[in-house]
C-alpha cells in the first residue's frame, strides 16, 4: 500500500503486488500524473525509494529527489568516516579510470557487466582489482578474501546518490526529513491504529483500491472536518476577546450573548450546548 499526502491529507494511494516498496514509486508517481496532470517538484521518501532506477526517473522528470538510500545514515556516522578501506573511500582517479587503496597501489579496472533488476532495469557495474595483496600489513583490516582485492562500482548509481546526498543534507532537505516522519506515518498511524482499517475486506487488486479508497475517504473527510471545526473555534475565540476586551463592564446579557455565538459557531460546543 502506497500513498502520498500533503498536511497529513491523502493525495495519490495505489496498491502493489510486492513485497517491498522500491519498485511501487515511479508507477505511484505515474498514477499521480495521470490524476492531476501535473508531477510534484519534489518527492520526499524514506531508504526504501532510493535506487538507481528510481533516481534515473525522477532526474528525467525533474523532480527533485529528497530520497534516502539503504546506508545514507550510517555515512553520516564516525566510524564510517573513519574507515579508509570501505570502497566509497577510496580515492578515484577519473581521468585514468583507478581506485588507490590506504597502502598507494592501485585497484586497475578489470571489466564490467551488466546487472539486470527484475523490472528489467539495466545497470552498468564496473570490477576494479589490485595486484599485490599477499604480504600488505593492512590487508586483515582491509578485507578477509583469498587472493588480491577486488571491488565493484556503480558510477552512475553513484553520482545519482551524491546529488541525493547534497540535497537531503542541505537545510531544505532537512527541514523535509522532519516533515516525512509526520505525514505518511502519521495518516498511517490515524487510519490503521484509531480508524481500525488493519487488513482489506476485498479480494483483487480493484476491489482492494475501492476498500482503501473510502478509508483515504475518510479520513480526508476527518481531517477537513477537524480543521474547519479548529478554525471557526480560533476565529471565535478572536472575536470573543475582542468583544469582551471593549466591554470595561461585562453584563449577563452580553455573557449570554457570547454563549450563543460561541454555540453557533462552534459544532462541537452546540453538543455540550444543546445538553445542558
């Protein structure tokens, strides 16, 4: 089950026959153009969004990808900055096309191939290898294998995380971090935990959108409800301190007064009203 939403508000919801949530993005977000004819400028999403195909669309359709990937927060962490043997850390010579390890010997490319997701994705993976390992007084530090050390490298996946990386942590991105653990959770949160909607009543992929469509239903109908009831309470409570602000003498009438406008105004408080 996948949604989005804006100010805890259900936006786009789709359903998927998958048990993870790295391929249900780009046809959510599909979705989502088909409904509103226009494609969000950003799209903020937790480490489970963050792969190559995923970054690759998104950058095609110009949207700006606040989108974590599986180890964004352990690099954000001293012992990862401290290891200079994790293949990220290496140094990279673009021009001649190596990596160098702790020690100065270079890893050569030795080949590349292609790895295909079972979407059908097509990924280019490159093999980069050292040739004098046995011997080296680092080598127990810098890996546990048998024979020279061999890495490999998503160079587009990686550039495609650098640009991620510097957008989640600019001060945009952060204030986005934040944000996404109150919405999605949070509508999660409303409608499997107090609207009790914890598993579908309905067989099929279409009966299942129809059962989730009239909980997203719901709860948007809460949601705008709750806000308008806040809004008319707040406006209400402005305008009863200003009348009782320019009366230096309140009578019972003008407190009856303010009750009766408080209950007209006030749905929840015309309840209590009427009972008493």
């Amino acid at each position: 089950m996948q949604i989005s939403s804006e100010s805890q508000l259900i936006t786009n919801f789709s359903v998927h026959q998958r048990p993870g949530d790295t391929a249900t993005l780009i046809p959510h977000l599909q979705q989502f153009q088909e409904h509103y004819q226009q494609q969000s400028t950003a799209v903020v999403a937790d480490a489970g969004y963050g792969s190559e195909q995923n970054y690759a669309w998104l950058a095609e359709h110009q949207v700006e990808a606040y989108v974590k990937y599986n180890y964004f927060h352990s690099e954000q962490k001293r012992r990862f900055k401290n290891d200079i043997f994790h293949a990220q850390q290496l140094y990279y010579n673009q021009q001649e096309d190596f990596y160098v390890c702790p020690m100065g010997q270079k890893l050569e490319k030795a080949g590349e191939y292609e790895r295909t997701s079972d979407l059908g994705y097509v990924s280019q993976v490159s093999r980069y290898q050292a040739r004098r390992c046995g011997g080296c007084p680092m080598r127990g530090q810098c890996f546990q294998g048998r024979g020279n050390r061999m890495i490999e490298v998503n160079h587009k996946l990686g550039r495609l995380k650098a640009k991620a990386r510097e957008l989640l942590l600019s001060e945009e991105g952060v204030r986005h971090r934040r944000q996404r653990a109150i919405e999605p959770e949070a509508v999660f949160g409303q409608v499997k935990g107090n609207n009790r909607f914890t598993r579908f009543r309905l067989r099929t992929l279409a009966k299942a959108e129809v059962d989730f469509g009239l909980a997203a239903m719901a709860h948007n109908l809460r949601k705008v409800a709750r806000k308008g009831v806040k809004a008319f309470e707040e406006a209400l409570e402005r305008a009863a301190s200003g009348l009782s602000g320019a009366l230096k003498q309140p009578t019972a009438a003008h407190a009856c007064l303010l009750d009766h406008f408080s209950a007209f105004f006030s749905p929840r408080r015309a309840v209590l009203y009427m009972a008493a």
